[in-house]
C-alpha cells in the first residue's frame, strides 16, 4: 500500500493494547476465557477506544496500553452485541485518535491496512477491501454489513482497518483463514448508535433487544445442526440438544443458518420462538421462551 509514513505513525499511535481480566463465574467466561488481550482503537472527537466486543464482555475495568508510556485503566461504558462492538473510556487520558469513516459503503478493491498491538510494538498488514456483504456466524450472531480484506491479521482482534486516506474504515473481528478474505471487520460506523448514547448519557444499554436462544450451530445442506447449547438458556431450558436439526423457525423453513437468525430475531426478547426439529427418527415441535443476549451477559 502506498500509504504516507505520516499516516502509518497516525495509525499505529491511536492502536492501543487492551488486557480485560473476567471474572471465572461469568457466563463468558467458559466461552471467551478469563484473561483477554486484544487491540482497541482511539477515536476523534470522543477519546474513547472503540473495539471489538468480545474481548471485553464481562470487564468493568480494562488496562489500555498506548505503544509508549504508561498504561490507564479504561472502563467499559457500551456494547452493541448485535454488530460486535464496544467503547471502552479512558477518562481525562489524553491519546491521538482516529476519524471514523461516515459511511457504511467500502469500494472492493480499495487499499487499506490493518493494525494489531502487541506488547513489543505495533504490526501493520495491508492489502485490499475483498468484500461489503452479509456475514454469519456459529455463535447466533449475523450482520448486514460487513468487510473482508486481503491482509492476513499480523496479531489479535479489534485494532483497526484504516483506509488510504487516514480514516477508520472497521474494526477487526475475526481471522477467516478464507483465500482473499483473511479477515473480517466491522464497519467502524455501525458504532454511531454507541457514540451517541454515551455522548448524551455517559453509557450504552440495548434495552430493545431482539430475541435471542443460546446455541452454536452450522449448516449442512439445506439445514441447519445444533452444535451446542449454551449452559443456562433459553436453548438449554427448552431441551433443544447437540446434533438436533432444525427444519423449521417459526412457520418457516430454515433453509441456512441466516434464514434461522433470521426467524430467532423477528421476536422480541422474551417472545415463544417456536422450532420444529428432527431427532434421529422424531420431528418435535420445540417451544423455546426466549431472552435476548444482553440479559444473558449482564450486559
């Protein structure tokens, strides 16, 4: 990438290292881990660290590390489950930031570079924007928007993908291991709803959360396998199981593991979310009296 070296120093002096310890009786905790270290980038004009929201589910508090000098104690004040972000306050500390890109179109085939912290230093990958589409996952999670990008991810999650003119394009998220996409983001902009809040109230809270059951899952043909259950769920309390085959959510069929999430989040929290599925040689019909995801976290 032919990127300023002025624009490579902004980059990596806004990149800071963040470490969350969780406590072990969270339900993250079993999911996640307990000791958590990751990248999170500062923003303009707020101060606060944006990054990805896994790698401080369950923290109150989280050390943030600039590439020189000492480290602060931030204090996570919003999480967006359903895009994958979270703002972490750094209080009166002042630290360079960068400008988020306003927009939620990404051009493929565009340059753009990608930082990860680490404790020796910064490291920077570049590359290209391969994709803007939809994106799943195992874990009944799916956005609308999101960026692939050529670079390989030279540490952990959640430093920045930074375009060529100097703004943040996304947040890393995930490693795909896919040729061409090696790595995920989440556009930085779908923080907007966050950064809102917390400038007129100090905090975040989804309090309008989508229905939500507790699995992991992955599609095998034109259906959709459970693959685990979390613990203490909605999925758990119904007797939904490991290996069940969901052929149907809510009066449709479930076709992908997207038209399933699909069906899950036209509930509210707290709605009956009903399944059919087949075990070994039965077709059940499942109720599953749902939660949402903010409730089950704490959050």
């Amino acid at each position: 990438m032919n990127a300023s070296i002025h624009l490579l120093h902004k980059a990596l002096r806004t990149t800071m290292q963040l470490r969350s310890e969780i406590p072990s009786a969270h339900p993250s905790a079993g999911i996640l881990g307990t000791d958590r270290v990751g990248a999170g980038t500062v923003i303009e004009p707020s101060g606060l660290v944006l990054t990805a929201h896994y790698l401080v589910i369950g923290a109150r508090d989280v050390e943030v590390t600039p590439p020189e000098g000492e480290s602060v104690a931030g204090r996570v004040v919003g999480i967006d489950h359903s895009v994958g972000l979270a703002l972490v306050d750094v209080g009166t500390a002042r630290l360079p930031g960068l400008r988020i890109r306003q927009t939620t179109e990404a051009v493929v085939g565009e340059e753009a570079f990608l930082v990860a912290a680490h404790e020796e230093g910064r490291r920077v990958s570049s590359g290209v924007v391969t994709s803007y589409a939809p994106f799943e996952a195992f874990w009944e999670y799916m956005v609308d928007h999101a960026l692939t990008c050529s670079a390989a991810s030279p540490g952990l999650g959640g430093g920045p993908l930074v375009d060529a003119r100097g703004e943040m394009l996304g947040v890393v998220s995930l490693s795909l291991a896919e040729v061409g996409k090696f790595t995920l983001a989440v556009p930085a902009c779908s923080s907007a709803a966050m950064l809102d809040s917390v400038a007129k109230t100090g905090t975040y809270a989804n309090k309008n959360g989508h229905a939500w059951i507790g699995i992991t899952c992955y599609p095998v043909g034109a259906n959709v396998i459970v693959a685990a259950v979390l613990p203490d769920t909605p999925a758990e309390a119904s007797g939904l199981s490991s290996g069940d085959i969901i052929v149907e959510a809510g009066g449709a069929e479930t076709t992908d593991r997207r038209s399933l999430y699909a069906a899950i989040r036209k509930q509210p929290a707290g709605a009956m979310v009903r399944l059919k599925v087949r075990r070994g040689d039965e077709l059940l019909d499942i109720g599953i009296e749902s939660s949402s995801i903010e409730t089950y976290f704490g959050d």
